[in-house]
C-alpha cells in the first residue's frame, strides 16, 4: 500500500484539491482492501466491479440513493477520466467519487 505522499500525488492528478483528512480517513477505512493485491485496483472494464462499487461503496458506505442509471454513470466517469492508466486505484477511485457526490465528509473523524 502506498504512503500518504503517494496517495496524495495519485489523486491530486485528477482532483484540484485534495481533502488530506478525507484522504487519510478514506485510507484507513479500506486499509484492509487497499494491502490486497486483488483488490486494492478497480477493474473498470469489468461490469460486475462497477456493479460493486455502485452498490458497496456508493449505495451502502457513502448512502447515496440516486438512481442506479446516474451511479453507474458516475462509476464510469471516473473511469474514464482515469483511463490513462492500467490500474486504478481503488483509493483515487472512491475518493473521486466520494468528491463529486460531496461526501468527503463522511471520511473525516
């Protein structure tokens, strides 16, 4: 698993500003998921992966109830704007989604 520096420089590519309490409270509560080498990376081409993300991390941790046609497209917004790279971060993934439903909040303690 990455330092706060690199986590830090990884989500600061795609985001103007980066919450360092959310980051780190994002960090912590999937520390166990982020030390796993399968699943510390989203597979965005994987359409059951999205599906998990929507419903695990959008639905039920970050308690959002937009329809699930507006999640996916967040998901897959994400992973577009992600596509440069091979792997993607799960941390960067649900911190960028976290961001853009304004939820951050729900990481800092």
């Amino acid at each position: 698993m990455a330092d706060m520096t690199e986590n830090k420089a990884a989500v600061g590519k795609y985001s103007s500003s980066v919450n360092d309490a959310a980051l780190a409270g994002l960090a912590k509560t999937y520390a166990l998921v982020l030390s796993k080498k399968d699943t510390q990376y989203v597979a965005c081409s994987d359409a059951k992966e999205r599906d998990t993300v929507r419903t695990n991390f959008l639905q039920k941790k970050l308690g959002l109830t937009n329809a699930e046609a507006e999640l996916d497209a967040a998901v897959l917004a994400v992973c577009e704007k992600m596509k440069a790279e091979k792997f993607k971060s799960r941390l960067v993934v649900y911190y960028l989604l976290a961001e853009k439903f304004g939820k951050l909040g729900v990481f800092v303690k």
